[in-house]
C-alpha cells in the first residue's frame, strides 16, 4: 500500500492514489506527494547541494514571521476572542434578562478587549495560513476567515449601537443585541472548530 502525504496540512492518506479531496483541508490530489519511506539524497546531489546551501535558497522569513510559526502565536492568540467572547455573551443574557447594569459593563469591557486583540489574531492567522498552509484556497480557510469577518463585524456593530445608545441593554432592542452577541460567539466557534480540524485532524490519535 502506497502512502500519500497533503503537503497543505500533512495528512497520511494510505491507498493506489492520492484522494480526489484532503478531508482535513480540502485540497484536491495535485497536493499530495507519495511519502518515500526513506529518502536518501545520491551521492552526485548531497555533493552539488549540501544542506545549508539548500537551507539557503529558501528566502528568509522576517522576525516576525519566525516568532508567529515558532511560538505558535496564533493558537496563543485566539484564546482572546474564544475565551472571553462566551463570557461576554454570559454577562450580557444576565444583564438583559435580568437588568443588571454591572453585568452590562462586564461585557462591555469583555467586547472592547476582544476587538483590541483581533488584529493580532487575523495577521497571526493569515502568516501560519501563508507559510505553513500555502495560502491554500480551500472551504476550510474560507470559513476560518468568515467567522473571522463575522466577530469583527459583529463586535463592531455591538460597540457602535453601546456608544451610540448606552442604556441598550435595558432598552426594547435588548433580545437584538444579545442576539449580535450570539452570532459574535458563533463565529468565533467555527473558526475555533475549523482550526482545531486543520491542527489535529491529520494527527491519528
Ligand atoms: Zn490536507
């Protein structure tokens, strides 16, 4: 049996040929290369091209772009919004239903927070898609970056009416702002879901 690695997201499909799709990332079977059990480099190449100089071929990353993949800031990044979104939503269902005014700020605070770190959780996203996905235009990246457009709209939306409008969560539009906050946690919910897939859907335990 044959083995066959995604060169998008590395996972190990086993059979003839490559799949016609990844099921972690979506691409089609152009991507897939047949995984060589050993891979000894002849004589001949290890001569004309020892490692370093292969090494330096590649163009060098920034600073940047090495601490984001080596540290791995995005992951670190998105417990912002996926930690703190849910309890924002929380603070709010209790200030609405109930018309707490300091469970009101709690989230409003919660909200200001989360928009503050989203820069920072979408260039950190876009550079591991880039170097470590190929900047792959599959559904899985797209549905990453929508929920990504959804919670920064959303929190928009949420921030701009509490500004414009203090007393929202006490006001008749109170179930349609707590419903903005709903759709703010889900989409931060599918990008979380589809992250988690692209990380741990190649592994086999
Ligand atoms: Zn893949």
């Amino acid at each position: 049996m044959k083995k066959w690695e995604c060169t998008v997201c590395g996972y190990i499909h086993e059979g003839e040929t490559p799949p016609d799709e990844c099921p972690v990332c979506g691409v089609g079977p152009e991507f897939f290369k047949e995984v060589v059990e050993k891979e000894e480099k002849t004589l001949t190449q290890a001569v004309l091209e020892p490692d370093s100089v292969a090494a330096e071929k590649q163009s060098k990353p920034s600073f940047f772009r090495k601490m984001v993949m080596k540290h791995h800031l995005h992951p670190i990044a998105v417990h912002t919004p996926n930690g703190v979104l849910p309890l924002a939503l929380i603070f709010l269902a209790i200030a609405t239903m109930f018309g707490l005014a300091s469970f009101e700020q709690a989230a409003f605070y919660s909200l200001v927070f989360v928009l503050i770190n989203m820069p920072f959780v979408i260039v950190t996203g876009i550079i591991v898609w880039q170097d470590r996905y190929k900047g792959a235009k599959t559904k899985v990246f797209g549905l990453k970056i929508g929920g990504a457009i959804i919670v920064v709209a959303t929190l928009l939306a949420l921030l701009i009416w509490r500004l414009v409008e203090p007393g929202v969560a006490a006001s008749p539009g109170r179930w349609t702002y707590l419903l903005i906050c709903l759709v703010c946690v889900a989409g931060a919910g599918i990008s979380g879901h589809f992250g988690g897939k692209l990380v741990f859907g190649s592994r086999k335990h």
